[in-house]
C-alpha cells in the first residue's frame, strides 16, 4: 500500500486525513489551515522527501508542512 501512497493514489485520502486530525483534535492548533482543504494539493513530491526526513527534529517535514499547508505550528 505505500508504493499506492507515494504514487499518488491516495495522496487526497492522505490530505483528508490530516484535515479531520486538524479539525477533532487541533492537530494544528485552533484554525484548520485553508490550504488543508484543497484538493490536489498533496502532491507526490512533498510527501516523499516528508517520509525521507531523517532528522531528528523532522525538519524537512516542518519546512513542507509551512510551504504546502501554510501550518506553523504542530502541536506535540
């Protein structure tokens, strides 16, 4: 099933998924990012190098997440 994700597949499913997180438990804190709920904007790419990120910090994941969804904050 993840060679289905990172080919684009499921990527709308995978946005979906981080927008009801985002709206039953504040995954990004009090507002769902607008961005969030456009489809198509997921793409293949972004969520590769995001599943890449070795980084003990997840900084390429954080740097995506600002770049794609205009999210700031990540609750821990």
């Amino acid at each position: 099933i993840f060679e289905k994700i990172i080919s684009g597949m499921y990527l709308g499913d995978v946005r979906r998924v981080l927008c009801k997180m985002a709206e039953e438990a504040d995954f990004f804190g009090d507002v769902v990012p607008p961005k969030l709920k456009t489809p198509f904007v997921l793409r293949t790419p972004e969520m590769s190098a995001m599943h890449h990120d070795t980084s003990p910090d997840l900084r390429v994941v954080g740097s995506k997440l600002k770049d794609i969804f205009g999210v700031w904050f990540v609750c821990s």
